[in-house]
C-alpha cells in the first residue's frame, strides 16, 4: 500500500477526485465490486483501492498506485496531501524523499489538520501504531512524467 488514510471512499468520488488530481493522464480505478484486475488496460497506470479490516488502528484503507513515473515517491506524495486536504482526513505515505533521499522503511509522512508530520511508522503493520516525531514545514514536491 502506497498510501494509507482513515476516510473511506466510494467508486465514484474516488474516482472524481482522481480525476480532478490526474487531468491530463489516463489511469484505471480498481475496486473491488466494481471492476477486477481483468479490465485494466495495458499501459494504464493502476491505482488500487484496498480495505484491510484486519488493519489495527485507524488506516484501514489505502492506495496503491501502479504507474510508469520515472519518481513515483512524489507523485504518491502530492497525491496523498491532496486526499487529506480534499476529504479532511489523515493520510499516510513514504517519507524516504524528504528524509533520507532514497527508500528507506519505518518513517512516513502523516498529513493530517493541515499539518505534515514525520512519523516512525515501525509498529504500524502489527499494532496499527505511529509516532510523531516532529511537524514538518513542507513543500510539495514536483512531479515528473
């Protein structure tokens, strides 16, 4: 999962606001009772609605986001800055970009309030666990084809 948030979404407001995210490019919703791996089209990027009740703590949702960006970190970024912003939600993506310029595990970004914390994110697969570390002044990043 690429993205983890608190608000669940239906179809077609997820797929409004990926609309409104991703104007110029062509992508294919997946989620599930709506559509399956079967029909997406090649060449399409993909992102992937999931719902894991089996998730402690509150991020029991997410995105996953297939795509052919030469730097997917910072478009997952913006892309979960905006699902905070849009749906007035926490949302939670990789931190390896603002950190420690390369992928590294156990630190996230949350965005939540209008706020952008640094968070330890060790615990979040077993106990659904975060750690703020420290609130963060933040730029988006941009976004490359």
């Amino acid at each position: 999962m690429d993205i983890a948030f608190n608000k669940p979404l239906d179809y077609q407001t997820l797929h409004a606001f990926l609309q409104e995210q991703l104007p110029d490019a062509k992508f294919f919703l997946l989620y599930e009772g709506q559509n399956d791996w079967d029909g997406a089209p090649a060449g399409q990027a993909i992102i992937q609605y999931l719902v894991n009740s089996e998730q402690p703590g509150p991020f029991k949702l997410g995105l996953s986001v297939f795509t052919n960006h030469k730097e997917p970190l910072p478009f997952i970024e913006r892309l979960a800055h905006a699902l905070a912003q849009t749906f007035h939600c926490a949302a939670l993506c990789d931190a390896s970009r603002v950190v420690l310029k390369e992928n590294k595990t156990y630190y996230s970004l949350l965005f939540e309030n209008g706020q952008v914390y640094l968070v330890d994110d060790f615990d979040f697969e077993e106990h659904g666990e975060i750690t703020k570390i420290v609130a963060l002044s933040y730029e988006l990043p941009a976004v490359s084809g």
